[in-house]
C-alpha cells in the first residue's frame, strides 16, 4: 500500500480565479464587442425600414415558422447552460466533464444549423427570396448570424483539443471561448425577437 503523500500522482494543477478578473482574453472581448457593435447597427437599419413599410414588413412575417425559431431557441439557450457548466467545471479542474459539456455545447450547435438550413429551404422553396425587403433583411441577418455559430463551434473545438493536452489546460481558453458562444445566443435572441415576434 503506497503511503500517502509519496508515490500518489499530484493533483492537477488549476489557476485560481482571482477576484475582479476579466475572463478568458482581452483579444476575445475586442471581438466580441466588435460583433456586438455591427450587429447593433444592423439592428438599427432594420427597424428603419421596418418603420417605412411596417405593412409589407408585417405580411412577409406572417410566412416564418415561428415553432423553428422557438426550437432554436431552446437549444441555443440549452447550450448556453452546457458552456456555462463546463467553465464551472474546468475551474474545479474536472477537465473531463468540462470536455463532455463543451461537446454537448457544440452538438446544440449543429442542432441549430440544421433547423436553419431547413427553415430556409422551406422559405426559400415557398418563393420567399432576397427579391422581398423583408426576406432580404431574414437572410442576411440570420445567414451572418450563422457563420458565427459555426465559427462558435470550431473555437470550442479548440477548447476541447486544449483539454485533453494536460500541458495546455488553461481556464482562460475554456472562458474566452464560452464567451463567445454567450455573444452568438445573445444575438439570436434579439434576432428571434424582432424577426419572429415583433409585430
């Protein structure tokens, strides 16, 4: 029987958080600032226009699938749980759960590019193209909100591959990259709301 203290390998070592710490990287919070900033000015010329022909704005509305867009937002608000755990869990140095929550966070991910891809395959199969104001503004915003979820999804797959390097385990990259992620939930509830809701 070993003795304790002697030949039992040492805990993993974790940065602690300090108090008043920014998380993740200040790189990251410039980005996401940025990608708040545009996305805010798009939001702006939206409800622009929207005020100019709020009748033909109304009419096109009526042709999204709402129940699609209250599934993605279940399951975007659904990995914004999972990512959230997974900093919990990489701070109490539970490397492989953090792991396992960071995949399942991902999986959301894709859950969610699929209901779009669908969703637009109806819209677009059913006439409704960029050729309407309406769809115009749909397509672009919820196109470029997409390629930030897959950018989402590769920055955590980056995390994950840290991870499983015990020289590489930072809680930093875990928190810049559920950081991130936090921003692409975000701006789809906003796009859900004035896209799918507002009348």
């Amino acid at each position: 029987m070993t003795a304790p203290g002697r030949d039992a390998p040492a805990p993993p070592r974790v940065r602690p958080v300090r108090d008043g710490r920014l998380p993740g990287d200040v790189h990251m919070w410039v980005m996401v600032l940025g990608d708040l900033f545009f996305f805010g000015c798009y939001f702006v010329t939206y409800m622009v226009f929207r005020a100019l022909s709020d009748e033909d704005f109304s009419a096109a509305q009526r042709h999204l699938h709402t129940g699609i867009g209250v599934a993605n937002t279940v399951v975007l608000l659904t990995s914004s749980l999972f990512a959230a755990l997974a900093v919990i869990a990489v701070r109490r140095g539970a490397f492989g759960n953090a792991q396992r929550l960071l995949l399942a966070t991902a999986a959301c991910g894709a859950v969610f590019a699929l209901l779009k891809a669908y969703e637009w395959h109806s819209e677009i199969t059913g006439g409704h193209t960029v050729a309407d104001e309406f769809f115009s503004f749909y397509y672009v915003l919820t196109g470029v909100h997409l390629v930030h979820v897959a950018l989402g999804m590769l920055i955590l797959g980056v995390a994950v591959r840290e991870l499983r390097d015990p020289g590489k385990r930072r809680a930093e990259v875990v928190e810049q990259s559920v950081a991130f992620w936090h921003m692409v939930d975000l701006l789809w509830v906003v796009i859900f709301a004035i896209l799918y809701l507002m009348r």
